[in-house]
C-alpha cells in the first residue's frame, strides 16, 4: 500500500510539474504570438496563437485561452473573415468570466464596423445590464459602455449623437484620471491620458472621417493624433502575460503615425488570402 501511495505521488508530482510546463508553454507562445502581430506579421501570429490556444485548453489555463480567442479574433478580422471574427468573438464573449466585458466590446466594435446596429446595441446593452448607472457613474464601466454606443451611433449615421457620446465619456474619463494620483503623475501627456486614449483615438477618426461640414475637420484629427503619438509611448504598455492584442487595426494605424513621426520604416502587415 506504502509502495502504490509513494508511486501516486512521484506519477502527480510529475504530472503537475508537466502541467505546470505546458501552461508555460501556452504563456510563451500567446507573447510570441501577440509579438508578432504587433510587427505585422499576422498570419505567422494566427497560427502561433492557435497552437498557445491549444496549449492552453489542454491545461485549462482559461486567461490565456480567453486572449488568444481575442488575438485571433483581431487577426480574422484584419484579413477580413467576418464570419470567423464574428464566431470567435461570440465565444470569447460566452466564456468570459464574470465581470469582463471586453470581449463584448470587441464584439461590439465589429459588428458596428459591418453596419450591424441593432446586433451591436443589444450585445453591449446586454454585456453592462448589471452594472448601475452606467453611462452616468464615474467609472471605467461608463467609458467603455460609452464608447461602445458611439460606435453604434456612428455606424447609424448618427456623427452628431456620437460626438456628444465620446464628449459624454471624455468628461467621466478626466474625473477618473483627476482621482488617480499615481496614474496623474506618470500617465499624462497633455490632453492625453490612460484613461481617455483610445476615446481621444475614436474622436480623431471621426473628425476625420465625418461626412457633415461641421463635425469633419482634417485639422483636429491631425492635431489629436499628434498629440497621440507623442504620449503613446508611455501609454501602450502592456501587461507581460494574459492581455488580448485589442483593437488590432487600430494599433496598427497608431504604429503608422509613430513611424511617420520620427521617419523610421514600418513594414507593411503580411496578410495571406482566404478565410477557414
């Protein structure tokens, strides 16, 4: 009996110490992969995200599973696969833990950028319904909730109504930054801050691409993408494990507006042909 209980625990001391490997192995693989999709490799990042998928699922490292759903999600995307965006991002948003919403707000975002609006409004009414006062509360849940109605404002025609949406969540985003002392001191760069980026992104394009006279304005979009460029360094940092690419074209556009700024060369994102 001693002998039998011994070989049970050297066979699950071995067998964590596998699982512990492989998890690790996961991790390695979704940096590499979100590594090389931030350069513009994206279909060698999709398949590196696939096989960190796979690593994960096998040893139910769900935070990992989760942003590689997100990555690959963005890179379907980027190679204009709808429906494969469309499916990931469906299930990213079903197994997401409680409290996580920004798998919906991807979702959100996507179906917004395909004209889908009502399909848009009611996944992110759905994805804050249990989150008090959103939309008024100064909280991080109220800009993003914002910031996802804008986007289904826009989609709508409404530029006017989406405009007074981002002004809306700009305003709660200073509040936020003003009580974070820590973040006041190391996360400001004029008008930008943490909390406002990528609204102050969100408000750029519009300026840039809105079709009434009075709301389009190359001017202001080129003056806030300037004043983006020269605080995103201290911006975009992100987490070392566990944090999906999110909003992946747009980083890209970011990355062209950085190389445009100090002249250096930005490759051009290898992105093969066809969807699964």
């Amino acid at each position: 009996m001693r002998a039998l209980l011994a070989a049970a625990v050297l066979v699950g001391a071995a067998t964590s110490r596998d699982l512990a490997a492989q998890s690790g192995e996961a991790a390695t693989l979704w940096r590499v992969g979100r590594t090389l999709a931030l350069r513009g490799q994206a279909d060698s990042a999709l398949r590196t995200l696939e096989l960190a998928g796979t690593a994960a699922r096998t040893t139910g490292d769900l935070a990992t599973e989760q942003a590689t759903r997100r990555g690959r999600a963005d890179l379907w995307m980027l190679r204009g696969c709808a429906d494969s965006t469309t499916r990931i991002l469906r299930e990213a948003v079903t197994a997401a833990s409680p409290g996580d919403r920004s798998s919906a707000d991807a979702l959100v975002r996507f179906l917004a950028s395909r004209k889908a609006v009502a399909e848009a409004r009611t996944v992110l009414v759905k994805a804050y319904r249990d989150v008090p006062s959103v939309g008024s509360n100064i909280t991080r849940e109220s800009v993003t909730f914002l910031q996802g109605m804008a986007a289904v404002e826009l989609a709508g025609g409404q530029e006017s109504a989406a405009l007074a949406t981002l002004n809306s969540a700009l305003a709660i985003a200073v509040r936020l930054h003003e009580g974070d002392v820590k973040d006041r001191s190391e996360h400001a760069v004029g008008e930008i801050t943490d909390e406002n980026a990528w609204l102050m992104f969100d408000l750029a394009q519009l300026r840039r691409t809105a079709k009434s006279p009075a709301l389009h304005s190359p001017r202001e979009h080129a003056r806030i993408m300037g004043n983006l460029v020269k605080a995103w360094p201290t911006l975009d940092v992100l987490p070392d494990d566990g944090f999906p690419i999110t909003r992946f074209a747009d980083r890209l556009v970011m990355r062209t507006a950085l190389c445009a700024a100090d002249g250096s060369e930005c490759p051009v994102p290898v992105v093969a042909k066809g969807c699964p």
